[in-house]
C-alpha cells in the first residue's frame, strides 16, 4: 500500500462507478436477456472498475496499489470458487450414482403439491439450523427439491425461493455458520447474544415466509402431473438407475462432516468422491454410458466415466427429453461462467474499497443518520449496498461493521444492535444479487437465475423489512450500561 497521502473522493467520484455500472448492466439486459450473465454482466463489472480506479489514480493512488487491491480482493473469493468446483462435481457424480434420482423419486412420494413449497422451506431451514450452511443445503436438498418441483409440476423458481429462504433462516442463527460468529466479531458483540438478539427478526420473517408459502402451494394445488413427460418420472428414474436408501449415505456423510465442523470445500469434495465409488459400484452400466468408450477396458471405462461426471457433469440418456434436461448437469466446468463472475463483481468491489469510495459513501450515510431508528436502518441499507457494490457476503458485514462500531458506541448503543443489523441486512440480500457470490452461487447451484427466484425468496425480502419496522419502532433496541458510553443513551424511536 502507498505511504503518500491520497486525496480523498468527493461523494460525486463515488457515486460515479455505480451509475456506470448501473447503465452498463441496463443495456446489458436490453441486448442479451436471460444472457446477461454469460458475458454482459462481466463486461459491465470490469468497465465499472475501470473507472473507479481511474477515479483513484486521479486521486493519488498508484496503478501498484489499485492491482494490489484487486488482487488482495479476489483472494477473498478464491474459497468460495473452490467451494464451487467441489459443489459441480458432487451435483455430477451424486446423480450419477443415483443419489439426485433416488431424492426426487422419495421426494414426488412424500410432498404433495398442496404443501410442497412450505415444507420445502421448513426442511431446509432444520438441516440449515443443524448444519449451518445455506451452501450445503443449496447443493445437496436443493438441486433434489428442485426436481421434485419438476415432477409435480411445480414451479422451479418458487421452488429456489423456498429453498433459499430456509437455507439461510438456518444459516443465520445457527452457531455452525460463520456469519453469525463474523458479525458479531466485527461488532464487538458476544456470539449467543447475538443469536438470541437475531430471533426478534428471523422468527417473524421466517413465519411469514411460511406462510406466503403456504398460500401459494394451496392456490397451485392439484394432483400429481400426468403429462407424458413427467407423469411418470419414478418409472423413467428407476429403470435408468438402480435406486435404494443406501444411495443416500452420500448426502448423510456430507451432513455428519458439517455437523462436526469440518470445512466446507474438503466435506463437499468427499461427498463428490463418495458419488463417484457409489456409481462406480451400483450403477456401473450408467456410468459405462457416460464413458462412452469402447476402446477403454471395463475397470478404465468406469473410471473414465466416474471422472466425467465429475469435471463435465452427467448427461441424460433415458430417451425422454424433458427428464434428460432434468439430470443434464453438474460437472466443474459447469460453475466456470459463474466463476468468471464473481472474479470480475470482487475485482470491482475491490478497486471501490481500495480507492475509497465505499466508506465516502458510507461517511454520507452516517450524517444522514440523526436517531437510533435511522442509524439501523442505515446500517442495512449499507450492508445491502455493500452487497451489490463490493459483490460479497463477508465484505458487506466486515466492512459495513469497521465503520459504523464507533457510531454505535459514541450513541451508547449495544453492539448487538448493529451484529443483527449485519445479519439482517449483508447476510440474507447476498443471494438477491446476481453477481454477488452468493446470488451467482445459488443461480448456477439450483439452475434458477436469481431474478427469477428473487421475488419468492420471501424470507430474505422480509427480514430487512422486518428490521426497519422494528428500528424504526424501537423495538428490543439495546443500550449500553450508561458508564460503558460516553455520551447519554438517546431515544431508541425515530
């Protein structure tokens, strides 16, 4: 980093790279439709980048330090881009094995249409809670529930919301999770009272979530599909797979090791692993199919085919079209366009952090702010922000915390304030964005782009709502001991 003093931006220079990315990713959108996000949209990101680090340039930062802001940037991404490789080779290989196909046929037995998407929500949230990882439960529940929805007819992007929605209730207050141990680290806050802080806003919007679940499912309501595609899917699925129970120790494997706090990348890798010796042994056929191979012998053909579903994912071969397209995916190479996103929205973020416009906007915001109510609200929009801009989950809550705890305490606010106002505002939205990690991981992960689950993502929309009503309200807002602030406890209302 430069040890020369850097002028510092004016509110216009970092507001600049936003209306150009804003512009940018519009006729993005005009030009190439549901095909902005092959291209388009990284196109846009690293134009808006340019700018803002010809904005820094301007403003005393060397060319070295704006690359080395990148660099440390993209770094912070090069976790979950793993996490991705690992989850295209576990999707490949799980319905190789049969896995994905033995999910969705229990799964068309088990779930009625009338309350699918609720229990859908409701199943994820518990394994959500347990495990602590909305990802996991995006890549194992969710790509089944997603079939399942297919089967019943149901909608794929109600499906992703309620997927979704309980992935991250579950994600968000347990103590597996690392948000809930980030967020109150960056506040200053004490991990279990910032869980029992966040309960006051996750209840409700996971309650109402439900509930507009619910509504739905009851309004779609109907007997199971009897089109020819899918009707009778459980016969297609079972006399191309040899399904069973125990094709299920992969998923139980990958949520032991989660249980147990084991990383992310390693648990998902084993499970993509476990797939493959699984299909290898009960559904060798299958997997000859896939090699495709005749010149290979019978042991180097499974391999070749095992190895397949993992880097090219798995390519359905029962004859019915529509339930080919249903178990045509997974594979790493599926997760490089994505990959290729989170790249160029982290190297944006990147240059806008390093060049000082985030926290120029965020000083903006802070004088805004006159009473407790307006400062959490404040709070979540620059959380939600930080989202958009700086195209990541840890980012939006590390560095919307480092800058509003000393607001916070100077108002003799407890910290637990501004650790749930994290959670409820750069937590939750990160999968509303689609060039956010998150967003860009559970489009390609559910195979729904993120505008169009986004409107049934309720529990994510709700929750930010939530926690402006009760800021606003006064509602359990929390002050400090009044010899622990050095200025007086001011009103919690507006």
């Amino acid at each position: 980093m430069s040890p020369r003093p850097v002028r510092q931006p004016s509110l216009f220079q970092a507001l600049l790279p936003l209306l150009c990315l804003a512009i940018a990713l519009a006729t993005g959108v005009y030009l190439f439709s549901d095909n902005a996000s092959s291209g388009a949209n990284q196109v846009s990101l690293m134009l808006a980048g340019g700018v803002a680090a010809i904005i820094g340039i301007r403003n005393g930062l060397k060319w070295d330090d704006i690359q080395e802001g990148m660099v440390h940037g993209i770094s912070l991404a090069i976790g979950p881009i793993f996490i991705l490789l690992a989850v295209g080779a576990l999707i490949g290989t799980w319905i190789l094995s049969g896995t994905v196909p033995t999910m969705i046929v229990y799964g068309l037995k088990l779930l009625h249409p009338s309350y699918f998407y609720p229990a859908a929500c409701l199943i994820c949230a518990i394994v959500g809670l347990v495990i602590g990882s909305s990802w996991t439960v995006a890549g194992t529940l969710g790509v089944a529930l997603i079939g399942v929805a297919q089967g019943l007819d149901m909608s794929p992007a109600v499906t992703a919301g309620a997927v979704i929605s309980g992935g991250y209730f579950g994600d968000k207050i347990s103590p597996l999770s690392d948000t809930p141990n980030i967020a109150p680290a960056a506040a200053g806050s004490e991990l279990f009272s910032h869980i029992r802080h966040m309960l006051w806003t996750t209840v409700p919007s996971i309650v109402i979530a439900l509930i507009l679940f619910t509504i739905i499912g009851l309004g779609e309501a109907r007997e199971l599909a009897t089109d020819q595609a899918f009707g009778n899917l459980p016969q297609v699925l079972g006399q191309q797979f040899s399904l069973g129970a125990h094709l299920l120790i992969p998923m139980v494997v990958v949520f032991a090791l989660a249980i147990t706090g084991f990383p992310a990348y390693p648990s998902i890798l084993i499970g993509a692993l476990l797939g493959a010796v699984f299909a290898v042994i009960f559904q060798p056929d299958v997997v000859l199919q896939l090699a495709d191979n005749e010149a290979l012998s019978r042991p180097m053909a499974l391999l070749a085919g095992a190895w397949t579903a993992m880097f090219d994912g798995y390519h359905g071969q029962t004859g019915v079209g529509p339930v080919d397209d249903l178990l045509s995916r997974g594979g790493m190479i599926s997760m490089l366009n994505t990959i290729w996103l989170i790249i160029c929205a982290m190297g944006f973020g990147a240059v806008m952090e390093r060049a000082g416009l985030l926290e120029r906007m965020i000083r903006s915001v802070l004088k805004a702010a006159k009473s407790a109510g307006s400062l959490i609200a404040s709070t979540l929009a620059t959380a939600i922000g930080a989202n958009i801009v700086a195209a990541d989950q840890y980012m939006a809550i590390v560095l919307t915390g480092r800058l509003f705890a000393p607001e916070y305490k100077r108002r003799g606010l407890a910290p637990v304030n501004l650790s749930r106002a994290l959670e409820d505002g750069g937590t939750i939205t990160s999968p509303l964005v689609p060039w956010n990690t998150c967003g860009a991981y559970m489009a390609a992960t559910l195979g729904v782009a993120t505008m169009d689950y986004l409107p049934y993502a309720f529990f994510n929309l709700v929750g930010p709502l939530v926690a402006v009503v009760s800021a606003y309200a006064g509602f359990k807002i929390l002050m400090l001991p009044r010899a622990a602030g050095p200025a007086p406890a001011p009103s919690p209302a507006r």
